[in-house]
C-alpha cells in the first residue's frame, strides 16, 4: 500500500510491503517516474479515480503474477477535495 499526494502523484507513504517490493528509496519521488516496472494500467486506474473522484479496482499481470490493484481517493475532512490516492497492489491468493 502506498498514498500518493498531489497533481504530482508524490509517493508519501509506503508501508512495510511496499517497502519491500520497491525499495525505501522510492518514497518522497513521483510515482511515475519512480515505479517504471508496473503495468501503465496502475496509473491510468490512478487517473480515473482522480478524475471520477470515486474507488476502483482491477486486476492485472505484474512480474508474472495476477495482482489485484485497488485505488482509493483521499478527501480533505474539511473541504472534501480529493488530494491524492491510496493504492494496493494485492498478490492473488488460491482459494
């Protein structure tokens, strides 16, 4: 999971998982130009859900493996404006 800040999509928070996968180093840099391995379809899923102002979900091929992306606006308490995204990248699980 990561929350992504601004016209910028600043990554300004990863947890533990994110960490992990894509480095401590990428935290503070804009997703776009620090995440250049995932799927184009993360961002554009981004964009919509900048645009529409609502959650989306799809999944997607990431490194050979079927990932669930979700992504979530992030609202000012105050002034309900949308400020940034949250994001996960889940791997799938066999049920």
């Amino acid at each position: 999971m990561a929350l992504l800040y601004g016209p910028g999509q600043r990554i300004v928070h990863g947890n533990a998982a994110f960490v992990a996968e894509f480095g401590a180093g990428k935290v503070g840099l804009p997703a776009r130009e620090a995440l250049l391995d995932v799927p184009a379809t993360v961002f554009e899923v981004v964009d919509r859900v900048l645009a529409a102002g609502r959650p989306l979900a799809c999944w997607l091929e990431m490194s050979g493996e079927r990932r669930r992306l979700t992504v979530a606006p992030r609202r000012d308490p105050e002034t309900s404006e949308i400020y940034g995204v949250a994001i996960r990248l889940a791997h799938a699980t066999s049920g």
